[in-house]
C-alpha cells in the first residue's frame, strides 16, 4: 500500500480529532494525535467489520476504553462511512449532537460501548471476548463457522491504574480468552504529569502473570510493526495478547507534545497551524480532508463489506445443513422471546412453606435455564449463598467453553462490567450476584448499564440485619435508597416466591432497563396470592371493607410484620390497608389512576415498613406519614434479635399506628 497515502489517512484522523476539541473549545487531542496510527492499523488492516451492517453479529468488537480520547473514535466512524457526517464532528460536545464527550453506546452508530470511566471498556472488552467464545462453542461446527470474531480494545495509563481493569484482565487470562487483544497506549503521561509519579509498575510482567502474552511497538507511528503485532495476535490460540506501544501524547504539535499540556484541553489556533506544518498538511482549511484520502478509506470499507457477504454465505449454507441449530441461533438473538414466561405454569406455580427469597430466586433459576436457554451468569465467589448456580449446566472455563455458570472470582466491579459487554455483544442474557452490602462494589458498573439502556440483572442477597452475626460490614443500610435514587433502573424487593418470579420476569421482559433483585437470607411466609400483581410495582396485599384509615406500606421481609399488625388493628375495629410495594420504580411508572387506587390520596396516615433506610419514602408516606426504618448502621447478633433491638416488632408498629 502507498506509504505516502497512509500517512495522510492517518493525519487526517489528526487533523479531525484537533479540529473538532478545537471548536468545541473542550476535549482531549493527547490520545488521538498520539494513537492514531495505532487505531488506523487495527481498523484498515485488521478489523472485520461492514460500515454498511454496523449491528453485524458476527463483527470484531472495537471497545476505547481511553473514552476521553473519543474524537480518536468519531474520526474514524467518520472516515469509515459509518454514518457520522463531517457536521456531526463539527459540533463535537454540544447538545443533541451524535458526537458526545465520550462515546455512547446507542446514540452514536458504530460505538460498541460507553466508555468514559476508565478502564470500565477493558472489562467490557473481557465480556465480549467470553460471549464470542461461548456462542462459537454452542453452535459453530467442524465444517462452518456461524461465530467467528475478535474482541479488541485501546487503553491508556489511566485504564490500567483503575483496579477495575486488573481484576477484570485477570479473568481474562485465567479464562485464556486468545480472542482479545488489548492495546495499550502508552505515553507515559496522566493529568497530573508523568506517570513516573504514581505508576511505575511493569506493566507488561504484570499482563504476563495474569496469563497474556506481551509484544511492544517502540516506535507508536510504525505501522508496519503495529501490524506484525496484531497479526501475531490474531495467529495464537494459547493466550490473549497485549501490545504495548509506545507513543508521544500529543504527537505533531511541537509545544506540547510528550507534556501533560496535550491531555485535555484544546490545542489553540496556534499550536494547530504548527502541527499542520509538523504533519506536511497542506491543507489551512478547517476539517479540511483531500479527496484522494476519502478514496482510501472508501476502498477499504469496499473491501470489508467482502467479510459480511462471505459470513451471510455462511449463514445460509449454516441454516440449510443445521436448520435446528439455526432456529435456536434466532431464538438466542430473540429479545421478545422471554414474553413467553408470563404463561409458564412450572414458573409461576404457588408453594406453601417459608422460604427466603434468595432461595425462592435459586429455585425460580432452575426454571429459567430451561425456558431462557441463553440465560448465562454467575457470581462472585458467593453462588452457595446467592443461589445463582444454574444446576447441571457446567462452569465457563479454558477448558469448557459451554459452561453457561461464571466464576467471577471475588471481583464484584469487574464482573458487572464484564457481564454489560456479555449483554452488549448479544445472544445471552447475563446476570451476576454478590451480597447486597457489596452493591457498593458494582454501583458504577450498574450505572453505565442504566446509561446503556441494556437490561442487566443484578442478583443481590442478604438483604437486610437479617443477616444477623456477620454485622454491620455486612448489613445494607443505605444501599437500596442509592440503588433506586439511578435513573433508569429498577429496583425489586420481594417478599416471598411469587413476588421473587415477578422481579425475575420484569427484569426479564426489560429491554431498555437494569433491575436489581434484593434478597432475603431468612426464610419468610408465602403472603402473595397471585405474583402477576407485583408487576405493577405495588398492590393491596389486604383490605378492609370500609375506606382505609391506615396504610402500611411494606416491601420483603417486613410485609409479614405489616400484616400482623394489620390484623390487630381491624380486630380493634381500625379498617386497615396493607399494601405490598416490592418496586417502587415499576409503581412509579404506573397510571396516576393505578396510583391512585392503590394509595388514595385522601388517607394520609401511612406507615412504611422497611428494614433498611428511610430515605425516599417520604414520596409515598407524605407529610403526616411516619417510616418504620434503619438510619443507623446494623449490630453483630441473631437476626430475630436485632429486628426486636432496632423496633421491627408488631408491638412498635402498632405502637407508631396508634399514635396517628
């Protein structure tokens, strides 16, 4: 290829990633002036994609986990003919514009995943490589193969630094996930300065004894020598790689290069024009790009078009030979397909005997991995106690690709990052599990997949003091407040079995949304008569006759100490409602009649009863309500016990009623 042409396809990645910081008047021109031959490389040479299919299932997966650096990305979609037009880069940070700060996932066509928190892409990165590799084993076969693609992604110092990136890049190892490949940017300056003054690990030992295999680029401009590397990558099946490649941040401005300076901030007019001078771009125009480099690139996208229409080939032949594998290929990429669950007898079939709901969930689990086959999750190092375990169904590993169960090992951070790329990638619905005081580990992680829009499913246990001797460390206070204070993110906290199968199918049925399920460690009665009701958030569990006077308010294990008091109370003549709320998200998302119904407005003693804190709960008690709650950090002690000691009593709650 013409060497001469290839230098300006880079530059003009440069020229646009500058151009557009500079009229933003806000962004980060360190990353993609310094690792734009890097990223050229990868895409023109190796990365199999369609520009025309960019939701192609069989595609290499692209994740920049160095988000900031999202300008490097847009230019690229830009020059790629991926549907992002020069306007779109022209107006680089401002409202509406399909060129945000940092790359998201759904707004901006081509962007595999929201990035931004560093080192958050790498465990993506680490999900997309684990669901490759399980839907290859589920469905390819000797003579075709329907799933056959790579994961790759760029980072920087940053990413590395962030404990996130360690644990998840571990497992990424242990599981010798040989498709990902992990580029590192390494320029050796972080905000602050060199990164000599917090980070002088070798990096590359570190990567080896995870179980990657290393190989460094000294020169970061040297493409011939990036592509080597990436080729050796991609030609060894015995361990992922990482390539270090060594660049200057900044590249091309004389200034600022290889200084802190070039990180965040625009470049200035002036140091433009002497990086234009620097780079022989002749060009003084503004977003200005030759022709004969759009020629370039629409010749290599003409020729990665040629990968999907030899992958569709395949498909046909696939589904003609092995018509039954194919229909469950479909069915796996079905996200209508979980609707089916609301019918399930075997699902919603009704028990009588106490159990906690972390049980009811383990046992709702074994119904699932039948009726969602491409059901695949796990825990972190917790699955005996979070009942996760899906039964006979084998572990993910090196050596058994098929296991639908994942040892996350105890890293709860990474693990909900890797399961969001496992749900990015598509074929499976994931979900993982710790105990809910650990939410705190997950919490940014669930974020972004609030921020995604992608329905992942949070499993979280021991729920509650209920915990009991474990203590405080161990006994979520606030965590549920936090959980339901995210946009976009439900929240459910049943109480016994059929409320536990209306969160397992809410969370399910979503496809725009993450749910949280919230578990019981004790064993709790069976108070809900008919579990399709939960799904409206909330519902009266029991009624008097006449128009309430009282309302409790209750949600998993104290709706049993809601009901008692209940039941005192209309036996002293008082007309009681109590009303189960599991999901005050899905109640919010109700009609104001249903609300309405359900909570009339006209009855203003209420009472709500939640062993957790009260924060929140003012929405729905109002001014003259009053919070059975926790505000206070739990005790070591029987669980029965520190309930009496913290006033979870029918004796208090009636107490608190009669003094309405």
């Amino acid at each position: 290829m013409n060497k001469e042409i290839e230098t300006k396809a880079i530059n003009s990645i440069r020229i646009l990633s500058a151009d557009a910081i500079q009229k933003a008047n806000s962004g980060h021109p360190g990353l993609p002036l310094g690792a734009a031959p890097s990223a050229y490389t990868l895409w023109a040479k190796h990365l199999n994609f369609d520009p025309t299919h960019l939701d192609w299932e069989n595609r290499d997966r692209f994740v920049l986990s160095a988000g900031h650096g999202s300008m490097l990305l847009y230019s690229l979609l830009h020059l790629f003919s991926c549907g992002l037009k020069k306007e779109d880069l022209m107006s680089f940070r401002q409202m509406g514009s399909l060129t945000p700060g940092h790359p998201e996932y759904g707004h901006t066509r081509g962007v595999d995943a929201t990035t931004g928190p560093l080192g958050a892409g790498l465990a993506m990165a680490v999900g997309f490589a684990m669901a490759e590799a399980h839907l290859a084993a589920e469905f390819n076969k000797d003579d075709l193969s329907l799933v056959d693609h790579r994961t790759y992604a760029l980072c920087g110092d940053g990413c590395l630094m962030e404990g996130i990136s360690s644990e998840a890049l571990s497992l990424a190892g242990t599981l010798n996930l040989h498709k990902l490949t992990i580029l590192y940017d390494s320029n050796k300056i972080s905000i602050e300065g060199s990164t000599d003054i917090a980070f002088t690990e070798d990096v590359q030992k570190r990567m080896e004894s995870f179980g990657f295999k290393t190989l460094t680029v000294e020169d970061g401009n040297d493409v011939a020598a990036i592509s080597d590397a990436l080729e050796k990558a991609k030609s060894d099946d015995s361990a992922p790689y990482f390539i270090t490649v060594k660049t200057e941040i900044g590249y091309g401005v004389p200034k600022k290069q290889g200084s802190a300076s070039a990180h965040g901030e625009p470049l200035g007019e002036e140091n433009i024009r002497e990086m234009r001078k620097f780079l022989n771009w002749e060009y003084e125009e503004a977003f200005f790009v030759p022709e004969e480099v759009y020629r370039h690139y629409d010749a290599l996208v003409e020729e990665k078009k040629k990968g999907y229409l030899n992958w569709e080939a395949i498909k046909a032949d696939y589904a003609k030979k092995y018509p039954e594998d194919y229909e469950k290929y479909l069915s796996y990429h079905d996200k209508n397909k979980v609707m089916d669950l609301i019918h399930c007898e075997e699902l919603w079939a009704k028990m009588d005997k106490p159990e906690a709901t972390r049980s009811s969930s383990g046992e709702v689990i074994q119904v699932l991995k039948k009726a969602v086959p491409n059901l695949f999750g796990g825990s972190a190092d917790l699955a005996p106690s979070n009942k996760t375990e899906m039964k006979g169904e084998g572990f993910f590993a090196r050596d058994n690709r098929l296991g639908k169960n994942i040892h996350f090992g105890v890293r709860e951070l990474a693990m909900a990052g890797i399961a969001n790329g496992i749900l990015l990638h598509g074929g499976y619905r994931s979900f993982v599990a710790t105990f809910f005081v650990f939410s705190d580990y997950i919490k940014p992680m669930a974020r972004l997949a609030a921020l995604m829009q992608i329905p992942q499913i949070f499993v979280l246990t021991h729920d509650s003091i209920g915990v009991g001797e474990d203590g405080p460390t161990h006994e979520p206070i606030e965590q549920l407040a936090m959980l339901r204070s995210m946009p976009n993110f439900r929240v459910f906290r049943p109480a016994d079995r059929q409320e536990t199968v209306a969160a397992w199918f809410s969370a399910l049925s979503s496809t725009d949304c993450p749910t949280a399920i919230v578990l019981s460690r004790q064993n709790l009665p069976q108070l809900c008569k008919n579990g399709k009701d939960a799904l409206k958030g909330a519902y009266i569990l029991s009624d008097s006759d006449k128009i309430p006077e009282f309302i409790f308010i209750a949600t998993g294990s104290e709706l049993e100490l809601a009901e008692e008091a209940a039941k005192v109370l209309r036996g002293e003549g008082k007309a009681v409602r109590v009303v189960s709320m599991p999901s005050m998200d899905v109640f919010a998302m109700q009609s104001a009649e249903y609300q309405e119904e359900i909570l009339p407005s006209s009855v203003e003693k209420r009472i709500s009863v939640e062993a957790l804190s009260s924060f929140g709960w003012g929405k729905y008690v109002g001014l003259k309500g009053k919070t059975l709650s926790l505000d206070s950090f739990g005790a070591s002690g029987p669980a029965k016990e520190l309930f009496k000691h913290f006033g979870f009593t029918v004796e208090n709650l009636l107490a608190m009623a009669r003094s309405m």
